[in-house]
C-alpha cells in the first residue's frame, strides 16, 4: 500500500469525509474475522513489534495476556504494561515508515521519537539533535542541553553526527590521491 498517496488523498478530503472514513475503518476492525487473524498467530510470552501511533513508531514488547479484543503487552523499553488492539501488532514485519515525496524537509509520518535530524537554525548555525516530541507542526529537539521547537519542513535527515558537541556537527575533508591514499 502506499502510504504517500493514500496521505495526499487524505489530506485533500473533508473533516466530514475523514470522521466518515474513520468510522468505517473502526467498524470493519472491530469485525472478530480480523482480531482472530492475530490471535492464532499469538500466545502469551510471546515477543512482539506494535505500532504506537503516539511515537510514530515500531515498539517491542511480550505479550502478557490476550482478551477479547485487545491483547496486554509489556513494553521492552518502558517496562509499562499496555493494552494494544490486535491490529496494532506487526506480526509480519511490515515497514512502517511512510515517506512523503516533499521539495525539503521531512514530513511528520517521516519521523519518529528518538530519531536524530538536523535543521539551520537563525543565525545559519547548523544543529542536530534528538526528537523528544512530535507536535501537530513542529517538533521538539533535545540539541546539546537545550529544547528547540523546529517545523518539518526545516528538518533534514542526519545520517553520522557527534551529539557530544552541543547539537553542532563536526566534519573534515579527505583529499584522495590517484594512487587511493590519503593526505
């Protein structure tokens, strides 16, 4: 399925169109053919990855109890037991990640809690730092110490940053010679 059409479909629809659409999707989850789908493939103990729409990210846990409709799960990284829908539960290893096709930045289904991304900030300074929240337009960025609130559309992917150094990135050249060497 793509995500990045389906978001864009999304975004061109009315608020009535998407309660509509909400409402149809929860009625057909809510249809015990698709819990049932999930609960024989399940069973208590078992290690698993759900998707927590709050953090826009794959979770671990291990499944402490299953009900009716919604499973008991014990987060790996939070130690907090949860109660997910059956849905929410990735049992075939899905990608979750949704890319949008945008001219710069990064969009919101682009990012996830704890991801590292940069931004330029007023003064032209280039910045990294760790997302610690997703907020409607802007994110919230632990960069050196210090919180910044930055739109999507100024971030940038981060591939290799020294956190260490109050959210700047230190970088050098290598100049290669023709014998494959470097000075």
């Amino acid at each position: 399925m793509n995500f990045s059409e389906v978001t864009k479909a999304l975004n061109d629809a009315s608020a009535f169109d998407l309660y509509r659409i909400r409402a149809a999707i929860d009625r057909v989850l809510d249809e015990p053919r698709w819990m049932q789908s999930v609960q024989v493939r399940l069973k208590v103990g078992q290690e698993v990855e759900y998707f927590d729409p709050q953090a826009n990210a794959l979770r671990n846990g291990m499944v402490l109890e299953m009900r009716r409709k919604q499973a008991v799960v014990l987060d790996r990284s939070d130690a907090r037991r949860w109660l997910i829908s059956y849905a929410a539960i990735n049992l075939d290893g899905i990608d979750v990640h949704i890319r949008e096709n945008k001219p710069q930045g990064l969009g919101r289904n682009e990012v996830s809690l704890g991801d590292v991304v940069g931004f330029v900030d007023r003064d032209q300074n280039q910045r990294t730092g760790k997302i610690i929240r997703l907020n409607d337009k802007t994110v919230t960025l632990l960069c050196g110490g210090a919180q910044w609130r930055v739109a999507y559309a100024y971030l940038h992917r981060v591939v290799d940053a020294d956190m260490h150094d109050q959210g700047t990135i230190e970088g050098g050249v290598v100049q290669l010679r023709l014998d494959g060497s470097s000075q």
